[in-house]
C-alpha cells in the first residue's frame, strides 16, 4: 500500500530535509518513527528538499507498506513517535502511480519578515527588516512572473545540468499587522531561489538596486551578481499541488 502524507515541521533545530549521515533532518526522524511504528526499515520520498532552518506547513511524503493498515492509524503511529516539532496533519491511501515528488504539479512557498520592531520570540521564524519601501518590492517581484531561467536565482554550486527553467505563476505580497507575507507559486524551484530573490528584493526596498536588477539578473544567469542568500528562517513551504 502506498501511503500519501502531508506534514508540517519547525526547521529550527534541523540541518534540512534530507539525510546527511548521523545529523538531525526531518527525513530521519521520519524514518525513525516508520521504523518504531511498524519494525521495518522504510524508503521516504518527499516532495522536495528543504534547506537547514527552513519551515514546512505543506510537506508532502509518500512511502510503501506492505500491510495494509488504515490511514487514520498510520498517522496516529507515526505522530506517537515524531518529536513535537514535526506532525503528520493527513494521510491517506494513493495509487501506486503518485510520487510525492515527480507526481507534482505547483508548490507554494511563503516568506514571511517582521517590519515593525525587533522580536526575539519570532526571530527564527521571521527575520526583522526595517526601512524598507514595500511599495518598490511589491512592484519589483511582479518581474518573476511567467517563465525565465533562474540559474541567476539559484546556488552557485548547481550541476550544470540541471533544468534552470521555471515558470512562476503568482507573486504576491500581503501586509499582516507588522509583518509581511511574500507568495510564490511555480512549477518548483530551485535550491536558494526563492531565498537569493528574496535577498534581492530587500535590497531593492533598501534602495540599494531599481527593479532592473531582476532583470539583469536573469538575463546574466550570474547568481554572484543576484548578491544576498536571505535567512532561511523565514522561508515555508506552504502547499503542494498535484
């Protein structure tokens, strides 16, 4: 039985999503609890990486049982054995043919920074920037829309065959009482775009760049020149489409 799950995760105390050795991810406490709940040793398959410190209210797993054991008692099992920064919200039973990451179709990230007055109780979940003109980086954003090559956007360690084309279907900025909401909505993204974008948007609100610097950006396909990786800590991923 193939299993679909949806959670959600405070990335303060993780090194990212993906295992890497003996350090704390979220894909090895998943499988810790997969291998306390049911005695087996259990192939994870996320929707995507995260990056250390980056927040999820929208992961999305899937992984194989050969039992068939009811939906609502799969996520009880395994919320029993998840630390308390990690929950399962959903699972439920999919085909076999459904990957939880090549079987999706938009992702959602948000990022979220505190513009009214520094606060050490949300520090970790979103960064504090003052003197910024919202009005300039609501404007500038508007130039990710539609299909482009973000190799400017992304690391600067990325294989060099990797697909760098991506569509960005909504960018959208809210303000929320003093702190301010960034939505992305694409068919994915790469490791760093939306944190070098970001970087580069405060920089714009700052006054440092005009909004053409999205476009030489892209056009040069130099992440050196798109300059700030922004904190990871304000940066989730929000929802997966499939």
């Amino acid at each position: 039985m193939r299993y679909k799950c949806i959670l959600a995760y405070d990335g303060t105390s993780y090194y990212g999503f993906q295992i890497q050795e003996d350090l704390p991810t979220i894909e090895l406490e998943l499988k810790k609890a997969l291998k306390n709940a049911f005695g087996l040793d259990i192939k994870v398959y996320g929707s995507g990486r995260t990056d250390k410190g980056v927040h999820a209210k929208g992961q999305v797993i899937h992984f194989d049982l050969e039992s068939k054991i009811p939906a609502e008692g799969v996520k009880r099992a395994l919320n029993s054995f998840l630390p308390k920064d990690i929950y399962i919200s959903s699972v439920e039973v999919v085909n076999e043919e459904f990957h939880a990451r090549f079987s999706a179709k938009l992702k959602e990230y948000r990022y979220y920074i505190n513009v009214k007055e520094y606060d050490p109780l949300t520090i970790n979940y979103m960064p504090f920037y003052n003197y910024l003109d919202l009005s300039l980086m609501e404007d500038a954003m508007k130039l990710f829309l539609g299909t482009h090559d973000f190799k400017g956007f992304a690391s600067a360690s990325i294989d060099e065959r990797k697909d760098t084309v991506k569509t960005i279907f909504q960018a959208d900025m809210n303000i929320l009482d003093g702190k301010v909401e960034f939505i992305f909505v694409g068919t994915a993204f790469l490791k760093y775009q939306i944190r070098r974008m970001m970087g580069l948007l405060i920089d714009i609100g700052r006054g440092y760049y005009k909004k053409d610097k999205i476009l030489e950006v892209l056009e040069k396909k130099d992440p050196s020149i798109s300059h700030r990786v922004i904190e990871p800590t304000g940066l989730y991923l929000y929802k997966v489409t499939y």
